[in-house]
C-alpha cells in the first residue's frame, strides 16, 4: 500500500548514538508506504546507531548533511531519539534552526522518545500537549506544553511517541497527518 506516493520526510540524526529502531524503522516504513525519505546527519560519514543507548546496533548511510537541507522540498520532519543523539542534536545550531523552519512553515514534525529535545530547544512547544520517554516530562513542561504518557499524541503538526515499542502508532501517525 503505498499511500505516500510523492511524500518527501526529512530525517535527522548525529552520526553517533541515535537508537537504532528509532530511525531504521520509521525510515524503512515510510519508504515502504511510498514517501521519499532523506536522512541528514552532522557530516557525511555513516551513522553508527546504538541499541538502548549502549549496544552498537547498525550503521545508516545518511543522503546528505543537516547543513546542507532545508525545509523547502520536504513534507515533514522526524527525529529520532537515543539519548546521545538527541542531546547533540539540541546542540546543534543547523538542526534547532530546521525544527524552527519546519514549525513555522506548518509541515508536521514528528519526535520520538527523547527526539522532543529539539522541540524544547526551538522553543515552540508552547501551549501543546506532547508525549516523549518519560525523563523528559520536566523539560517539557518547563517549555510550555503538557506532557501526557501515551504511545502517540498529535497536537497540531507535532507527532510525539515515547520508545520504540509506540513505532507502529508513530509511523501511522506520520502517514496520517501526510495524507490528511
């Protein structure tokens, strides 16, 4: 069933530490249902995944770098978590800017587990109802929003899971809010 036939996501990561699941899996399904996925990282070199934030799991060749993307031309944009991942991601200037110019365009943004760190950062999460991995609840509340403990929560265009037992609800969600 390819329902996202003409569909561009834009998926970031660091090149170390983002969880395997978290960007193999919506990546994989996403490209199955029909979308163009493009995976950005900090530079060119291939993203080692980990597995619960210290097993190393597989390694993604990444199409191009966050630099080197903007908002013009996809439809969306997905974080993946891992710790370290989304910790260095909220670091990161390119990626923070992204997250704002995915916001401010209104095209949905998609994080999951602790991806909802970039989200904080940009500084857009004010007055919205998100979930994430559960040690997040008091960054996002600091941030504005509520934070609620379910497998996927939608508010407006923001597309939030917890771990990667929610992907099934978190890829679902994606395909939904690109076809609606």
């Amino acid at each position: 069933m390819e329902t996202l036939d003409g569909k561009k996501v834009l998926v970031i990561a660091t090149n170390y530490g983002v969880e395997q699941d978290e960007i193999v899996v919506p990546t994989e399904q996403l490209r199955a249902r029909g979308a163009t996925v493009t995976v950005a990282a900090q530079d060119s070199d291939a993203i080692q995944t980990l597995v619960g934030d210290k097993d190393p799991g597989k390694t993604v060749e990444p199409d191009t770098t966050i630099a080197g993307v903007n908002v013009q031309g996809f439809d969306a944009l997905v974080i993946p978590g891992g710790t370290i991942n989304a910790d260095t991601l909220r670091q990161d200037a390119s990626a923070v800017s992204l997250v704002t110019a995915f916001v401010e365009a209104d095209k949905p943004v998609a994080a999951i587990c602790h991806g909802p760190w970039a989200l904080v950062e940009a500084g857009v999460l004010q007055g919205k109802t998100i979930t994430s991995f559960a040690s997040l609840q008091t960054d996002i509340r600091n941030a504005g929003a509520e934070w609620v403990d379910q497998e996927v929560q939608v508010d407006g265009g923001f597309i939030t899971s917890r771990t990667p037992d929610d992907l099934p609800a978190f890829v679902d969600a994606i395909e939904s809010a690109l076809t609606a």
